[in-house]
C-alpha cells in the first residue's frame, strides 16, 4: 500500500527544485466533546472550548492554514516565507466613532494572517567551502524557523494533524527567531547521525521578545546501525533546552535576577524504530519552570486565570492553587510518553495512538494536577494530498479528589497564609474528533 510518513508530508522538503515553489496546507476538524473541564489544547487554534459545566459541546474548526512560499534561486540558497491564518482570541472593547456611536469589538472569532516561518538556509558551506563530504547536506538556517524538536518529533509520529507533539502541548512553541546550524552526518551514504542546535529569542513566533537573554536548544540522534533515509531503523534521540522566561530585564528583580520565574530547562530522552509499515517510540521528559498555569489553562480555564472580575468565581481559590503551585519559579516537571502507528496491510489504513503522562510539579507531595493524556485513532490515506482520521483525545487527572492543604500551598509559592483548595483536582476532558489534512 502507498504510506507516506510525516517526513514525506514535510513542507521543509530537503529537495526543492530552483526557482519558485507555493504550497499550501490546512487542518480541518469536527469535534464532539462529551466532557469539558479545563486543560491543555488538543490541537491549535481555536481548539479551546468552554470549560466545566458544557459537556456535549461540538464545532467545525480549521485550526491550520498555511501559505508557503520558497525561493531557491542557487543550490546555495532558499529562503522560505510562510503565513498562517489562525483564528483570533482577545476580545477587545468597542471603539468610540464620534460622539454618539460604538462599533463592537471584531476580534474573536475572525481569522488573522502572521508569520510562522521566515528563514534562509545557507546549504552548501560544508560542501563547498569546508568540504566535509559526512555534512555535505548540512546548513545554517537564519531567521523564524523550527526549532531543534518540535518539527522533528512530529514527523516521528507522523500525525501533526491529529494532535500535537509532547512538548509542544505542554509549552514549547514550534518555531523561534533565532539561527541555527542543523543536519544529517553520513558515511557510504548511511546516515549515522542527525543533529540541529540553535540560539533564539526567549519569545517565539507568536511574541514579542521581552527578555534581555537568549535560549539555547539542541537535539541530537544518533542511528547506531546506520539508516538509508531519515528515521528508519533504531534510533536515539536527545533534546537540551536552556532559556529564561520571556520578561523584560526589570521585572522584579532585574537582570541577574531573570524575573521571579527563573530560568527554565527541557529535557528530552527517546529511544526509536521505524520499519516500513510501522514504528514506535518511548521518550522520558523532564523541566525546570516549563509548564505555567497559562500553559496549563490553554485550552480552557477559569475566569480567575485570565481576567480580574469585581467578584471572583467559584474557582478562584482554585485558580490560585495552581497559580502556586506551577508559576513560583521553583517547579520541577516530569513525563513519560509512547506513540505508535501500524499500517494495516492491503489497505489505506493505519492505527495510531500516543500516551503521555505528565508531573507539572514534582515538588508537591501530592499535585492535584498530575495528568495523562491518551489519543487513538484510525487513518484512511486518500491519496499524497488528503487524509482523514477518526480518534479519541482524551486528558485525565488521576489523583482522586481531595483538599490541597493551604500549608504546603505556602511553601510552594512563598506566600504564607495560603488556604485550603477544596476539590483540588480538576475534571477530567473527552473528545471524539474527525481530523482532516490536505496539502499540496
């Protein structure tokens, strides 16, 4: 059967003909939630929903549409310019037209146009100028780009379009301004080895740089028994992180003081095989100060994350636990994930799934927001340009309800006289969707 991988669904081809390429790619979904609670996004945006109290919530979402454009005027060069049409969320007030008239805010809800990806590739300095003939497929790459991860695990898992990658659903965005130095190290055209390390903003594509440090990122795999094409076979993978949060220097604290959150680490560990019709992967996580309670709410969260109201809700204190416990720049974080696919044979079909289970805060005795998340699903392969799968998303928290103790609350977020969060835990969120991706 025809079985394209995610490398193969790359809009970054390796390959790109001289001259002028377009290309286009978008997400599509439906999806019937049967349990609504607050956490985490499946998938982008808009794929929030409104949170406790609105099971059998459902929508029609185009989460991605790109617009990619390359420009390869030499085998030296090719420079990339990417849009993004993405649905906005901020509502903002009226504005005021004369003396007596108002037109409504009309922010949320209309789609917008950014940049994702901006960069230049370098692509023949080893081959031409060093002559190294193991990297001579090796560049640097300048500008908004994909960083060392994210890209590349979700072209391990191959179902980008389905649900997003581990690090990228717990915080880590998919491309950075920054540059980088990245590729493939071969003998007797075996590939061995596959690495990509970079220096960028503290921000990502979607902000404003505010802080006055950069953050370091490098992975590195390596393919023991060689490999003839990217990811086939046995491979190891390691992933470093070093950064700070993005806040400008004066924030409480100043400069040598990084802003009260700290420096943040990830870190990441996989081992991976690929065969022709199937392929697995393990990967151990682990963080320091990477997964705030913004991160955690960024699917759907209290009011009391987001806004001030003149009374607060039912779940302010609650609000407030998590707040202590995620954002007092002392957080040490924990996971452990596994996907998989199996292509069915003689047909266009594959079996797909991934667990994840997550630790946002190692430090508590007993943290309520502990999770797992689990997706499986079935694909059916149209053709090179369509596919749809059918899945089941799934985000649990598996402590039993109990009461976080205003005690140990205090000595988390250095703040005393804590109270007592009663119904700590939050509840749990189920969605069935229908997930669709065409690229051309």
């Amino acid at each position: 059967m025809l079985r394209l991988t995610a490398d193969d669904w790359s809009l970054a081809r390796r390959t790109v003909s001289l001259g002028l390429a377009l290309g286009t790619l978008v997400f599509a979904d439906y999806r019937y939630m049967s349990h609504t609670g607050f956490g985490p996004a499946f998938l982008d945006t808009p794929q929030t929903w409104p949170g406790v109290g609105n099971n059998n919530f459902n929508s029609f979402d185009i989460s991605r549409a790109y617009i990619d454009l390359k420009f390869s005027p030499n085998e030296d060069f090719l420079l990339r310019l990417t849009t993004d049409a993405y649905a906005t969320v901020g509502t903002a007030s009226g504005d005021a037209i004369g003396k007596n008239t108002s037109w409504a805010s009309q922010v949320d809800g209309n789609f917008g146009i950014r940049l994702k990806y901006t960069y230049l590739d370098y692509n023949t300095f080893f081959k031409k100028v060093l002559k190294i003939a193991p990297m001579s497929d090796d560049k640097f790459t300048f500008g908004m780009q994909q960083n060392p991860l994210i890209d590349w695990s979700e072209a391990l898992y191959g179902f980008r379009y389905v649900n997003l990658s581990n690090w990228n659903y717990l915080s880590l965005s998919s491309a950075q301004v920054g540059v980088a130095m990245k590729g493939p190290i071969k003998f007797n055209e075996l590939q061995y080895a596959d690495y990509d390390f970079g220096v960028y903003n503290d921000s990502n594509f979607h902000q404003f740089e505010q802080s006055a440090y950069k953050q370091f990122m490098g992975r590195i795999s390596a393919y023991p028994f060689g490999a003839k094409s990217r990811f086939q076979g046995f491979g190891i993978t390691g992933f470093y992180n070093y950064g700070y949060a993005n806040r400008p220097p004066d924030f409480n604290g100043g400069p040598n003081n990084a802003g009260r959150t700290g420096h943040l680490t990830r870190i990441s560990a996989l081992v991976h095989y690929t065969a022709e019709t199937w392929g697995i992967a393990g990967e151990y996580d682990a963080g320091h100060n990477a997964f705030t309670s913004n991160n955690l709410f960024s699917g759907s969260g209290p009011l009391d994350q987001f806004t001030t109201p003149a009374k607060p809700t039912g779940f302010a204190q609650f609000d407030t636990m998590a707040k202590g416990i995620l954002d007092n720049g002392q957080a040490d974080e924990q996971g452990w994930d596994f996907f998989g696919h199996y292509d069915i044979p003689h047909t266009p079909f594959t079996i797909f799934g991934m667990y994840q289970q997550f630790l946002p805060n190692t430090n508590a005795s007993k943290n309520p927001l502990d999770f797992y998340r689990w997706i499986a699903g079935v694909q059916y392969l149209v053709n090179k340009n369509l596919r749809f799968a059918i899945d089941s998303q799934n985000l649990t928290y598996y402590h039993d309800q109990f009461t976080f103790a205003g005690s140990e609350l205090s000595i988390l977020s250095g703040k005393p006289g804590s109270k007592n969060t009663d119904f700590a835990v939050p509840r749990d969120s189920h969605v069935f969707m229908l997930n669709m991706e065409f690229r051309y």
